[in-house]
C-alpha cells in the first residue's frame, strides 16, 4: 500500500477537505493510504470569526469514520519554514511516496519538502482567484511552482487549458474532474423545506439559491439585476444568497438600491448547504470565471435543476436543455429569462434536475475520480495499472 500526504491551507470544514475525505476509501481500494496535514490559519478572516475559530481544525474529526490520519499545523506565518521542516520530518517518519498539495501556499511548502527529501509532487490546480493584486500575484508564484512538479492534476478542461496556456508543459497537466458521494450529500438535507421556508418568512412562490463566495468572479451583481427583472414578472418568487466575502456590503447596498428587500435573503456562511438547497427550486452559478462548480454537482446530487453561465468547467458539467440551462456571462436578460422559464415549467424543471442527477452519477463518482487520481499516481512513481492505464486520467 503506497502513502499520500494530502497538504491543505484551510480555517474550516467546506467542499473541499470533504472531497479529500470521501476520496479515501476509494484510494485505498486503488491502493493508495491518504494522510492529511491541514495548515490551520486564520489569516484572511474577519476578527470575529477568527476568535470563533475552535482549537481544533473540524476536519480532525471528521476524518475519523474515514480511518483518514489528520494531522495540524497552526499557520500563522507567510513564510512557511517551520511548517516545511515538520512536514519534511512527517515524510521521513512515515515514508510517504507521495506528496499532494491543493492550494498556493501548500504547493510552495510541497516544492520545499521535496528539496529536502526527494519525495514526489503530485498537485491539483483548483483555481485561482484574481479578485486582489495580492491574489494575482499568488497565482504568478503558483504557476512558476507548479511547473517544477512531474505532474498536476486540473479540475477541468478550462484549468488545463490555463495550466499549458501560463507555461506548465502539456504532458504533465492530467484532467481529473473534481466528485460527489452523492448519497451522503442527499444524507446531509435532513431539514423540511417548510420549516425553513418558515425561518426565512416564505409562504409561497419559487425559491432561487445561489452558493458562492461573495466576490466579483461570481457575478452576484448580474444575479441580483436578473432577480429584478424575475420579479417583474413573478413577485412572490424568493433569492436565497448563502456565503461570505468581500462584496457583502456591496451587494446588500445593491439590493435595497434595487428594492429587493424581502425577497433577497444573505444568509451568510452555513454549514446547512444541503437544506437550503433541498429548499430551493433552482440553483444558479451566475460566475464570470469558473474552474469547475462543484455547487452544480451538489445541485445534481438534490435533483436540482441549474441555471448557470457558459464559461469554463461549467460546460464540463452542464448539459444545456437537458440537465440545466446555461446562458452567457453578465447577460442580465438571459440569466432573467432562463429563471423565468424553469419557474414556469415545472415539469419540465424537475425532468432537468432528474437527468442530472442521474449524468453526475455516472460520470462524477468518487470511484471514477480515485481510480483517476491514481492512475496519475501511478505514472509519476512508474507504475502502469493492468485495469486502469492513463487513458483514463488523460482528457
């Protein structure tokens, strides 16, 4: 059984560290053991959220039905030296084949170890935010060290295309589409839509959700015009906003400059994604960028029909007109009209959010991502799987 350590920058327990999580067992069967050094920060985070931070990263325990060693490493520095001797001794202690980073800082602290002990990098691209000059420039030092890694799995076609387009040569970048333990997802809607719609003050109509990081990459500005002209036509229907970021103030200041108080409910940061979603009758991603959307795979999980944009890894999910609709970025009109139209047709929305559910099944399974994800790990140590050759990780 060969070892991977998973290195990943995080204050909580969202998509991600679970899609790391469920891909274990599913590893293991490929043959490969996960352990996870979780880099805990509270760099970045509003003072009152960082003070209600517990001591403990939330992944710790997670990780324990998952038989998943979880390891963390306070991150309170921008220079990763303390963090990159401990890992290093972690390797040698453990004797790790591989190491996986998933973010900036963990592929500069990966780049490091591997320096000092020769291990392999193995690192996944899951996008990179340009919101500030400060991002921007993390995403130039990601590129130049995501060049020195023998391989570099992308999220989607888009985030390849990226990858070679910033100079990371062609052979080395695999397509590995992030997934869904679906039927856990479904587990985690255990709330009756009516009790929230009693919360929120609902008593009838269409219920739209978006789940995304309030920043501009987003587009929640184009959604909240598009509400607008939605309730032109259809005034009982209800836009929920889940998630934190630096546009909130913005965008409530938008939604009472547009009158929409009252039927725009910021709900902020929750760990209840699954309910409101369950709640919901449409999920949007109005992005302008997007590398891949794992909200739409959730969506698919819920039978959810989507309304979405037509850039990047969305398409890869996406199937226009038959599990959702996806119209052009910032197209105010057409992301009103493509609303307007599942609110209208309920069957019609529901026939969608079936055939979603169903395509996500197949084509984004946690079995179909590992067995992937291992086959780019077979070919960085010089392995060749008799059952699963690198056909299946390259696109």
């Amino acid at each position: 059984m060969r070892r991977v350590l998973h290195v990943r920058q995080s204050s909580r327990y969202l998509g991600l560290e679970r899609l790391v999580l469920q891909a274990a067992a599913p590893l293991r069967r490929q043959g490969y053991e996960t352990a996870i050094t979780i880099l805990y920060t509270n760099r970045g985070l509003p003072p009152d959220v960082s003070r209600s931070l517990p001591p403990l990263h939330p992944m710790i325990e997670a990780a324990k039905p998952y038989r998943v060693e979880v390891e963390q490493i306070l991150d309170r520095s921008k220079w990763p030296g303390d963090i990159v001797r401990r890992i290093g001794q972690k390797i040698r202690a453990g004797q790790f084949d591989l190491l996986h980073p998933h973010g900036t800082k963990e592929d500069l602290v990966a780049f490091l170890v591997a320096r000092r002990t020769g291990v392999p990098v193995v690192a996944t691209a899951h996008g990179f935010s340009r919101t500030f000059r400060r991002l921007r420039l993390y995403r130039l030092l990601d590129l130049l060290l995501l060049r020195t890694f023998p391989a570099v799995i992308a999220v989607s076609e888009a985030m390849r295309g990226e990858l070679v387009a910033a100079g990371v040569r062609p052979e080395r970048v695999r397509v590995v589409h992030d997934a869904i333990d679906s039927d856990d997802f479904r587990a985690q809607a255990g709330t009756e839509p009516s009790a929230l719609r009693r919360q929120l003050g609902i008593e009838e109509g269409a219920v739209v959700l978006v789940a995304a990081r309030l920043s501009p990459e987003k587009g929640h500005a184009h959604f909240l015009a598009a509400a607008r002209e939605v309730l032109g036509r259809r005034p009982d229907t209800h836009f929920v906003i889940l998630g934190e970021g630096p546009l909130r103030a913005e965008l409530e200041a938008m939604t009472a400059s547009l009158s929409l108080n009252g039927a725009v409910h910021f709900l902020g940061f929750r760990t209840d994604v699954a309910d409101f979603m369950n709640l919901s009758d449409i999920v949007a991603l109005p992005s302008i960028r997007e590398p891949f959307g794992d909200v739409l795979l959730e969506a698919a999980a819920l039978a959810k029909p989507v309304v979405a944009t037509n850039v990047d890894g969305i398409r890869e999910i996406v199937r226009h007109g038959e599990t959702g609709l996806l119209v052009p970025p910032a197209d105010v009109r057409a992301l009103a009209g493509a609303m307007l139209r599942l609110i209208a047709n309920p069957a019609q929305a529901q026939a969608m959010g079936t055939q979603a559910r169903g395509w996500v099944a197949r084509e984004f399974s946690m079995e179909r991502m590992a067995q992937r994800t291992a086959a780019v790990y077979d070919e960085v140590l010089g392995e060749t799987r008799s059952n699963s050759g690198m056909q299946n990780a390259e696109r």
